[in-house]
C-alpha cells in the first residue's frame, strides 16, 4: 500500500497544483516515505518550494518526553527554512507564520483518539488557513487503532486542546476523513484536499489499521508501538490518575500500577464486575519501577495490556471500558484510594484531569458510584457511539 507521503512523490500530477507556490509542512519524527526518508528531505528532493516546517507537540525532532513541555521556534540547520512550534508560546498559527507559505501540508502519522492532540492541531491549523486564505492538504496516514468507535462523546463547553469537538475518545477515522468531518462540523470556509493511501484495508488482519510490512516510528516519545496505539484510548486516562501509565519505563501506555495495589487482585475484580469487557486482549500482572514520572524508583505491581498475539480480538477489544473497569475495581477494593490526579492538564487550570482527558465529569461520578454497574456506563456510552458511526459515515474514504 502506499501512504499519501508516498503517493505525492509518486505522482506529479498531484503535485502540479503546487508548483510555483510556497510550501509548509506539518511534520513529526514519524513523517517518512517508504523507504524511511523524512518528507522534509524528499519533499525538497522535487524541487518544491519548501518554505516553512511546522512541529506539533513533543516537536518536529519528537524530543520532548512529557506533556505540556514546549518546544521553541528556530532554524533548520540543513535548509535554512524557518521551523515553528505549534506547542510553544502559541498552539494556532500566528499570522507571521501563516505568511510564510501558500499551501501546508501536514503529514503526521496520528493514533486514532481524539486526546491525542495532533488531532486539535489540525483543526487549529484549518481555522486558520480559513482566516487567511491558505490551502491544507493532508497527505493521509493510516489509523492504527483501526475503525472502532469507543467512548463518551466530548459535553458542550468541555473543549480543550485534547478535545477539539464532538468525537467519542476512539473515533476510528484519519486525519484526512476528520479534516472533511472538521469543515462540515464547523462551517470552515477553507481550501481542503487529502491526498488519500492507496490499498489501505483497516479491516484486515493482521494488522487492523497499520500495514504490518511497514516499520513503526513513535509519532511521540511515549508512543513506541502499535500494541501502545491499540490501548491508547483506555490507558490515556491514566495521565488523569495517581496509577502510574509506565512513564519511566520501556513500555508506557501498555500498563499501569502503583506500589499500593494487588495487581493480580485488581484484574480478579475486573473479571468479576464486567468479564465483556476483558474481551479481545490479554491481562498480565507484572512489577516495575519507573525510572522517572509517578512513582519513580518505587517498586509497582501493575498490568500489562496485550492487544496482540493470539488472543486479540480486534472486534471485541474495548480498551476505555477495560481501563474503566480497572479503576472501578481499584474503587472497589481500596475504597478511599487517591485516585484522580488533581493538577492542571494540557493548561485547563479549573478541572480535574480525568475530566478533562474524558469531555466531561461522567466516567468519573460513575467510577466513585459504589452502586453504578457496568450496564450503566454502557447506557451513556452505547448511544454516543451510535451516533458517533452516522456522523463520521459521510466523511470516510476507505
């Protein structure tokens, strides 16, 4: 298959429209041809006129660990071009920025949850190319998490820089469908075309969303693998918590523990209260210690989430109600545990993480409800889903 990087190189009738114009990119570590060149240089490589680079969180290098560290602006070394942070002084483009070219491209290799912020970026970006009169092309990536919708649809007045709209936590589309979804949504008055991936087969094994011939590049630090882009919908509400998510370690985002839990004990309560939702992945108990971040040098019991191998279920896989279930099991057995984490998150100073990463307070409440039962997540959560699958239908290209 071929990803819209590669089908731009490729092609020069695609590339036509931009000859004779200024050209930005929005890149990251994972922005690579085939062949692992990054699009910065085989983008220059056809003679086009590369003006600007833009980089989103973590950077246009990826070097930045955890959240909310900024990146600054400066030069590239190698061709002179102007490179702004999208997650520095500003998080929209500036109007001295936007002057810098007449068409961005945004290649950025995305994991499918709408917490993961390169997804507000691009909205960010279309607001403002439709504020100046700029092109955005999206050359398309897969989605490694695949088509599945999962999760709460973000409450009115809970936006946020890891919440740009309306969208369940996993909303199964790419950049390029949700660029189309994000224009109709919002009314965008703007110049939009996605160069699309020829043969991409979300469906399919064994990869369900990433071509498993193609080699995996962390679009973020924390992000090191497709097992990690899989559970990432569930295990981003551990950002929220006290329970470590393996920050600090080799496999962050795949887990979670803390020196003051049974972890064996936790996953019995979790088959106890709701075994469905354990389908499709396997559960490991294990002990880390984090090298840095929540619990650094402290021996955890934890869990490690499989969805992989085996015993994965691409269908039944439900990460954010597995990683729900995890908490309403620690409620459960620790009754008075500590568990949200009460510190500003992505800048939102006024409300507690947890609500913040879920769109509003309901995950929570039904998480310290002794009485909710799993039926009564799914009686908010079924619906928006629902929805969620009509909404985006129109906007799908593969």
């Amino acid at each position: 298959m071929k990803f819209g990087i590669d089908r731009l190189l490729d092609e020069p009738d695609l590339r036509k429209p931009l000859e004779g114009k200024r050209v930005a990119l929005l890149a990251h570590p994972a922005s690579v041809t085939a062949d692992l060149t990054h699009s910065i240089d085989a983008l220059v490589a056809t003679g086009l006129n590369v003006s600007a680079v833009f980089g989103p969180q973590h950077g246009v290098r990826g070097d930045l660990q955890d959240n909310m560290m900024e990146s600054p602006d400066f030069t590239d070394p190698t061709y002179g071009m102007p490179v702004f942070s999208l997650y520095g002084e500003v998080r929209r483009p500036t109007g001295q920025s936007m002057g810098t070219f007449d068409t961005i491209l945004i290649d950025l290799q995305d994991v499918g949850c709408r917490i993961y912020t390169f997804v507000t970026t691009l909205l960010y970006v279309l607001e403002a190319a439709a504020e100046h009169g700029k092109s955005v092309w999206v050359l398309d990536r897969p989605n490694p998490a695949g088509r599945p919708i999962e999760g709460l649809t973000l409450r009115p007045g809970w936006e946020s820089f890891v919440g740009a709209g309306p969208m369940p936590m996993r909303h199964g589309m790419t950049l390029g469908e949700m660029g189309h979804w994000f224009i109709d949504h919002f009314k965008l008055d703007v110049e939009y075309r996605v160069i699309a991936m020829e043969g991409w087969q979300p469906d399919a094994a064994p990869g369900f969303g990433w071509p498993p011939e193609r080699p995996w590049i962390n679009p973020s630090p924390n992000a090191a693998n497709v097992n990690m882009a899989r559970a990432y919908a569930g295990t981003v509400m551990l950002e929220g918590t006290t329970l470590s998510e393996g920050r600090g370690t080799t496999r962050p985002l795949e887990l979670f523990g803390a020196p003051d839990i049974d972890a064996r004990a936790v996953i019995a309560e979790m088959r106890r209260n709701a075994p469905q939702w354990l389908d499709g992945c396997t559960l490991r108990d294990l002990w880390f210690q984090p090298t840095f971040h929540k619990h650094v040098a402290r021996l955890c019991s934890g869990v490690f989430i499989h969805a992989e191998g085996a015993a994965y279920n691409h269908d039944a896989f439900r990460p954010w109600r597995l990683q729900a279930l995890a908490f309403k099991a620690i409620r459960a057995l620790y009754g008075d545990y500590d568990l949200w984490r009460d510190f500003a998150y992505e800048y939102v100073f006024d409300k507690l993480a947890i609500d913040v990463i879920n769109g509003g307070p309901d995950l929570r409440e039904w998480v310290d409800d002794t009485a909710a039962l799993p039926g009564d997540l799914d009686s908010l959560t079924v619906p928006d889903e629902a929805v969620w699958a009509e909404v985006r239908r129109p906007h799908l290209l593969y």
